[in-house]
C-alpha cells in the first residue's frame, strides 16, 4: 500500500467523527437520537436501508462464496432483495402509520402495543441477543479491511474500527447515521459498481474467460445446497419482518410513501451491488486463483489488481458499507437498553437528559460487548447466521400476529418467542457438543419455528375455542 491510500483511510475517519459531532448538536430527544425526528425522505431513508444490510457478509461474504462456488451465492442477495419487496408491500406504510399514531419508537414498542409488557421484555431480550451478534460480526469484517490497507496486526485494527465506530455512533446517534450512511453508500456504488467492476474486467481481458476457464459447477444455480439456500431464504426474508432496524426505518420516515419507496428503492441497489460483488468474486477466481480458499478475496483481488491511491479508496468503499451496518446494530440495540429496558420497567418518568447520556452510554456498552463477541468467535459468516435465526425463529409469527391475526393471545405470544428462543440456543450449542450428529446438523432454524408455531396457534386457539363456548 502507498501512503496515498494510507491518506484516504485517515480522512475517511476524520470525516465520520466531523460529522458525529455535527450531528451532536441537533440532538433534543430520544426521538432525535433514534428515529430522527420522524422527517426522513424516501432517497435518505434507501441509503439508511441499504447501509444496515449491506455490510460484511454482503460483501466480503458473497465474495468469498462466489470464488468458492460461483453464481449460486447469489442466493445471499437474493434472499435479501425478496425481503426488501415482501416488507416494503405488506409491511412498511402500515408500521409507520402505527408509529406516529402511538410514537413507537422501537420493535417492542410494537409488540407491547397488540401484546403486553412481558411480550415486550422477551421481545427485547430476543433482539439484543441478535444485534449484538450483528455488531460482533461487522466490527471484526471492518478490521480485516484496516488490516490489509495498513498491514497492522489484526488486533489494533479492531481496535480501531470498534473506537471509531462507537464514537460517531454514540455521539450522533441517529443524525450522524443518517449522514454518514449518504456518504458510505455513495462511496460503495461508486467504488463498487463504478471503479472495482470495470478495473476487474479490464484485468480478466474480457468476460468469455469465466464460461470457457471455469468448471461447469460454478454457474450451477444449487451449487451451495438446495437445503442451505432455503434454510437461509427463509431466515432472511423473516429477519426483515422482526429486525429492529425494519422498523426504525419506518417510523423515522416523512410520510408512509417514504416508508415504502424508500425500502423498494434500496432493495434495487442491493441488488445492483450485490451482483457486482458475485462478479469480482468470481472473476477473482481466475485472477488470484491460487493461495487461500476464498478468505479474504475481495480484499486481495483489489490489493492484486486496482492501482495507488484507488486501492484506497475501493477499500474505504468496502470498510464503509461494514461500518455504516455496525452503527444501526449498535443504535438499535441501544433503542432496546435504553428505551424498551431503562423507560419502561426502571425509570419511566426519567428527563430527557438523563435519558440521552443514557443513550449515550448503552451504545457503547453495546459496541464493547460486540466488539468482545466478534474478537472472541471470528467467523463473519456464523455469527451472522446465527443472529439471523436468533432474531426471526421466535419473533416472525408473534410479529405477523400484531397485524394479521386478531385471536393471538399475549401468553401465547410470550411462550412462542421464549420457547423458540431457548430452542435455538440450546440447537446450536448442541451443534458444537454432538458436531457428527445428524438430528444437529439439521439448521436450527426449522426446529425453532416449529417450536413457534406450536406454542403460538395451540394456546391462541385453545383461548378462542373456549372464549366462544362461554
């Protein structure tokens, strides 16, 4: 690396923190530090979207997938477009309606509003579990980026991708988010779709290499395993009707239109980058084909091809979209601490000050403790599965209930979420205990949605059998 592209990433940070602290300034209230004051258009409320999706796995993992196995990792970012369209349609105009009239703030603001207050805390504790997962997975996805642009040691990259992202994260909140999303998610089409694209295909000498030099099996589209490709198909598209960020999303937006075209709007993005993502990852294969086993691709492909001073930037690109998702998991499960945990069952007629540097502090706490969980597992992949399965398995059936389904009853709501929650942990700790059994190898997010369902229908129908019989 150049010092030039030593240069980029320096003012990239610099620029994050001038504009935390900008953001700082315009803050009054909860609303302000969580949701914006409600007044997002539709073209900010897509980059919001888009940044809390596009992050690690989107990118470094569908590259590493797509050097491995060719175009069947495109069923990553499939899976995430179909959750875009499914919520957008069904879901988003009627959450922000709901969001106004009630000054929700949070998922579980939902929740308690159709349930009541012991849904909402095994709701909360549901959706802490999972982003900090999300957290863990994109800090430690932002520090192998800093590690290949500096070559220092992974662990004082962590270093500095956790302190830089808790800082403009905690001190901005949602304003800085929102402005820093804008810029990261300019930085990543452009770097991604503008620069690295066309740069690879001058490198590879034309796309007919990739049909005539690469195996039959990488342009299969079950490649990755038709039971996989499901399993995960199914968890995305439900985490977007649970994920907490789903709903800030709309509740910040201007109108209920907003909230909609909004979430249609980044769902096409996505989808752009995403298949610019599979491309260089497969094209990596016959570039680099050698060496390691797809860890990493992204990152070497550029280091290999692009020159000084746009290796910078294509890794600022990259780094961006990773840290822009980092800061929404990080708000949001400060929105959990601080309004779902703090407000509402220790101190409800806590003022608005203490409240914010309450805000404050959980976010924090939040970015340490991912931060330890990202240092302490790293996988990328894994942890986000599993925050994945965490935070859909138990929440999607009680969610739809909220909407759709007048005869759920609050207990049972409750023993859904808690039984599929303890259901899910227990599968993937039995995973690690017993790794050769077949009954473990089956994904737990089959076992926790059964668990569901069973205690979800059984009771709520129970309930409206013996209500009508009276």
């Amino acid at each position: 690396m150049e010092a030039i592209d030593y240069t980029v990433l320096v003012l990239y940070f610099c620029t994050l923190l001038a504009i935390a602290v900008h953001a700082n300034r315009k803050q009054k209230t909860t609303e302000d530090y969580y949701v914006g004051g409600r007044g997002v258009g539709t073209l900010s409320l897509a980059a919001l979207w888009m940044s809390s999706w596009v992050g690690g796995a989107a990118i470094m993992g569908t590259a590493e997938k797509s050097y491995q196995i060719g175009i069947s990792s495109l069923w990553y970012p499939f899976s995430m477009f179909s959750g875009f369209i499914f919520f957008a349609l069904i879901f988003a105009g009627r959450i922000k309606e709901l969001g106004d009239t009630h000054r929700h703030i949070t998922y579980p603001d939902l929740i308690e509003q159709r349930y009541d207050t012991k849904v909402r805390l095994v709701s909360t504790v549901t959706t802490i579990l999972a982003y900090i997962g999300y957290t863990a997975s994109q800090l430690l996805s932002a520090a192998q980026i800093i590690t290949s642009i500096t070559g220092i040691s992974l662990t004082y990259s962590f270093l500095v991708a956790t302190t830089v992202t808790i800082s403009y994260t905690s001190i901005g909140g949602f304003f800085a988010i929102e402005k820093t999303d804008r810029f990261q998610t300019l930085l990543v089409i452009i770097g991604v779709s503008g620069v690295a694209v066309p740069l690879t295909w001058h490198s590879l000498g034309g796309v007919s290499r990739l049909s005539t030099e690469l195996p039959a099996d990488f342009f299969q589209f079950g490649a990755w395993g038709w039971g996989s490709i499901l399993a995960m198909f199914i968890s995305m598209v439900l985490t977007f009707f649970t994920s907490m960020d789903s709903y800030t999303r709309c509740y910040a937006a201007k109108t209920e239109r907003a909230a909609r075209n909004g979430t249609l709007l980044a769902a096409l993005i996505v989808l752009c980058i995403s298949v610019s993502i599979s491309f260089l990852g497969i094209s990596a294969k016959l570039i680099i084909p050698t060496g390691e086993d797809g860890t990493s691709t992204l990152i070497r492909l550029i280091i290999h091809v692009f020159p000084a001073g746009v290796k910078g930037v294509m890794l600022v690109a990259i780094l961006s979209a990773i840290m822009s998702t980092a800061d929404t998991c990080i708000l949001s499960a400060s929105a959990n601490l601080t309004r779902d945990v703090y407000q509402r069952f220790i101190n409800p007629k806590a003022q608005q000050a203490k409240v914010m540097r309450l805000s404050i502090a959980s976010s924090i706490l939040v970015g340490v403790v991912g931060a330890l969980v990202g240092w302490y597992s790293k996988s990328i992949i894994d942890l986000l599965i599993m925050a994945f399965t965490i935070n859909s398995a138990g929440l999607f059936l009680p969610t739809i209930g909220v909407l759709f389904w007048k005869r759920a009853t609050s207990k049972a709501a409750f023993w859904s979420i808690s039984v599929s929650l303890v259901t899910v942990i227990g599968w993937y700790l039995a995973r690690g205990a017993f790794p050769e059994s077949p009954l473990f190898s089956i994904d737990p997010v089959w076992p926790g949605l059964l668990a569901s369902a069973l205690f979800f229908f059984t009771p709520s129908l129970a309930a409206s059998r013996l209500q009508e019989a009276e």
